[in-house]
C-alpha cells in the first residue's frame, strides 16, 4: 500500500522513457505508461513545441506586456522536505497578488505515504519576472484556502489555493481574471509552467516554458467539483500547477492549473491517439473558483476598510 500511494503522489509527470506502471486495480486505479512525446517528425525525432517564453511569445501571439505580465505572475514552487529547498512544481497568482494556485498533490510529502506538508515547512514561490521575486509560502491551516487533496491520480480536486506571507512587488505582478474552459476537442489553449525537469539542462528554469495544446476530451463533473479536462501536449515533471490560459476578447485569462501529465489508456484508447499523450488539467470552477475569488473578496475588504470607505 506505501508503495501505491507514493507512486500516486509522484505522478505529476514522469520523465520521458520511464518503464510500465501497473497500478493495481481499484476502479479509478489504471495502468500508466509515462511519456513526453507530442507526436513525430518526418525524421522520427519527437515534434517537441515547448520552448521558453521570449522564443515563443511571437509565435503564440503574446504581446509584450502580455509576456511580461506571464513572467511576472506565474513561477516555482520550492519546499524544503529534508534535502534542502528544491523546485518542486509551478503556481500561478490567482486573486490578488498575495495569493498563488498550484496543483494539491505538490504540497504533500510522497516519503510520508503522500501525508500533507507539515505547517513548518520551509516553502517559497520564486516568479520568473525580471527581476525574480522569491516570497515564502504559508503552509498553516489559516493560509492553504480550499485545498482538495488528491485521493488518487483521477481525482478532480487536485488544486490548492495558497497565501503568499507577502504580496508580489511588481507592478506587472497581477492575476488573470477567471473564465469557464474551452471544452470542444481541438479548441486552442496555452499551457504555462515554471519549469520542466527534463527541459532544465536546455532551458533552465529563469523563463517560463510555454506551447500551444489542444483540448481532446473534457470530463464532467460533480456539483462542486471542479471539471478534469484533457489536453494533448508534452509536459514533464515540474508542469503540475502550471496555468492553462484562453484567449478571450479582453485579453488572456486563466482557465485551468496543470493536475496530471503522461499516457494513459482508458479501455484499450488512449486519450490522445494522434499526439500520443495527454496533459490534464483542473478546471477553475466549482470549489476551486470559490477558494480563488475568496482572498479578492478579503484584499477588497481590507481596502476598503483602510480607507474608511462606504463604497468598494
């Protein structure tokens, strides 16, 4: 049972040529076979379209002040579990700018059979804006807001909402506003992360690493819980908490975090036949938006309160 259960809380996503995972059956429980292909090219080398933020932003269509706003409001998670501070996963602001979303299963300990972090955990989010800002992460009861946990590797409510101690500084520092997820197969989304594990030797981990995915099947959902969605793309460890962005006629906006990312075959069909993978994603909805929208409610009040006013 020790050995399922860290098995569960490692996959986020696994490196690329990674052996067979049989899981045992338990209803929700399927095989898992890790990869990190998007498809081929003529040559058979993997069609690979991530890339780092200042290579991609031209070809995603991102202006200028969109990137730097990416840059500034999405980032790293690291926590120090016993080897020192080390990156763990990705985050994005969500809210206000005291406030980040990652993936649930991020804060727990896969060495305590996936037990949560405990509260005095040495934890920082670093955001890739120039220049870096590093803030620590509060991990007591009072601050992990609407954490959903993750029972097994199919659970939707793998999200947790997450106070910063301080507030980012920069003024490029500011939250996507929220919309429902495109759900129609092929529609066009933009997937963010701090980083990728097996990227870091090309890319490092000062850009965010960016692509282009495309929505293959979205699930449905239980009242209250948010929606799984899945997404053909490549993505590797590290990815797990990283925004799914939409294009809307105001601008970007965030639609989704990074929960799952590999190959997984439901009843002899993959869930992405022609690209190969699938990356899943945690739509913001349900309990997940009602923990994001809770700390713009709080910042709105304080302010108000500051200023003595009647009107917010």
């Amino acid at each position: 049972m020790r050995a399922t259960l860290v098995l569960l809380s490692l996959l986020s996503a696994a490196p690329a040529g990674a052996g067979r995972s049989a899981l045992p059956s338990c209803g929700r429980c399927l095989p898992i076979v890790p990869v990190n292909i998007v498809g081929a090219l003529p040559d058979g080398t993997p069609d690979d379209r991530r890339g780092t933020l200042g290579a991609m932003a031209g070809p995603l269509g991102l202006t200028p002040v969109e990137a730097a706003r990416l840059a500034a409001s999405t980032g790293i998670v690291l926590c120090d579990t016993g080897q020192g501070m080390r990156p763990l996963a990705s985050a994005v602001l969500v809210g206000d700018a005291s406030t980040i979303a990652t993936a649930a299963h991020v804060l727990r300990d896969p060495s305590q059979d996936g037990a949560p972090l405990p509260p005095g955990t040495a934890c920082q989010f670093r955001s890739q804006g120039q220049p870096q800002e590093t803030v620590a992460l509060r991990l007591d009861a009072t601050e992990v807001l609407g954490a959903g946990g993750r029972a097994d590797i199919w659970d939707p409510n793998d999200f947790a909402v997450v106070r910063l101690a301080a507030p980012l500084q920069s003024i490029q520092a500011r939250p996507f506003p929220i919309v429902s997820p495109p759900v129609d197969p092929g529609a066009a989304v933009i997937l963010v992360s701090g980083f990728q594990v097996d990227l870091r030797d090309r890319l490092g981990e000062r850009q965010p690493i960016v692509q282009l995915a495309h929505v293959e099947q979205a699930g449905s959902a239980a009242p209250g819980e948010p929606r799984p969605i899945y997404l053909a793309g490549a993505m590797d460890a590290g990815g797990s908490g990283g925004a799914m962005l939409v294009r809307t006629a105001g601008g970007l906006a965030l639609a989704g975090i990074v929960s799952t990312t590999g190959a997984v075959n439901r009843n002899g069909f993959a869930f992405s036949l022609p690209m190969m993978s699938f990356i899943r994603v945690i739509a913001v909805e349900g309990d997940f938006r009602r923990a994001v929208e809770g700390p713009t409610r709080l910042s709105r009040a304080g302010s108000c309160a500051a200023r003595v006013s009647r009107v917010c």
